[in-house]
C-alpha cells in the first residue's frame, strides 16, 4: 500500500478531522490500551489513508499489548505458584515487556508526528491493508 507522502501539501490530502494529518496520527495513538482514541480516529477519518493506517496499527498495537500483558500475569502466577523465586524472575519479565511496549509505544507516537508512515512488522502490514 502506498501513503501518501506526509510532505504533500495540506489541500491535497483529504482530511475529514480538521486536524493536521500528523496530529490526528499521533493522537489516535494517544490512548493505546484500550484503543478509544484509535477508533475514534477510525470511526471519524473517512479519507485520510495517513490517519487511517496510523489508527488501525494503534488499535492493533493496543489490542495485542493488553492481551500479552494480561497473558503475561496469568502465567506469572502459575508460575509463583510453583516455585516463588521463579515467580519472581517471570515478574521481572513481565516488567522487562512492559517498557520494551512502552518505548515503542513512545516511538509509534513520535514517528507520527514527524509525519512518517513507520510499519511494525507484522502489524502495520495488517493496517496497511485495511485502512
């Protein structure tokens, strides 16, 4: 899929917002766990295939950090259960996950503002199909 260039003028991009399309995009990933803030953007940006895929990876992104974090802690509790050391080096796992998503989180917000169309791997293939 090919975005348009964040460098196109912006009376030739569509926009249904108001918004500059790079601050629409790094808004929608303002609120990343639940996504509200990316289907609002989805709901609202019709046109703007910019804004588009930037929602949906954030909705994405947002859907698959809650689900492995909440995974994460069942799992840390089965394991406290067997063994409380172990438990304990699983906590710091899950913490370790924890900043890795918040650093890319941070890195998703900031590659949108600039303007850029940043894909993770396997989901901002799957957003960029759909929006």
């Amino acid at each position: 899929m090919q975005l348009p260039p964040p460098s196109m003028p912006p009376q030739q991009r569509s926009q249904t917002t108001g918004l500059e399309p790079n601050v629409a995009a790094l808004l929608a990933y303002l609120i990343p766990v639940p996504p509200i803030s990316a289907i609002i953007f989805l709901l609202i940006e019709k046109q703007d295939r910019f804004v588009r895929f930037h929602a949906l990876q954030s909705a994405i992104f947002g859907a698959v950090s809650f689900i492995a974090i909440i995974a994460l802690q069942v799992i840390g509790v089965a394991v406290s259960m067997m063994s409380r050391s172990l438990g304990t080096a699983f906590a710091f796992l899950v913490a370790f996950v924890g900043l890795g998503i918040l650093g890319l989180w941070i890195l998703l917000l900031i590659k949108a503002y600039q303007g850029q169309a940043f894909k993770l791997p396997v989901i901002g293939d799957e957003a960029a199909k759909r929006s």
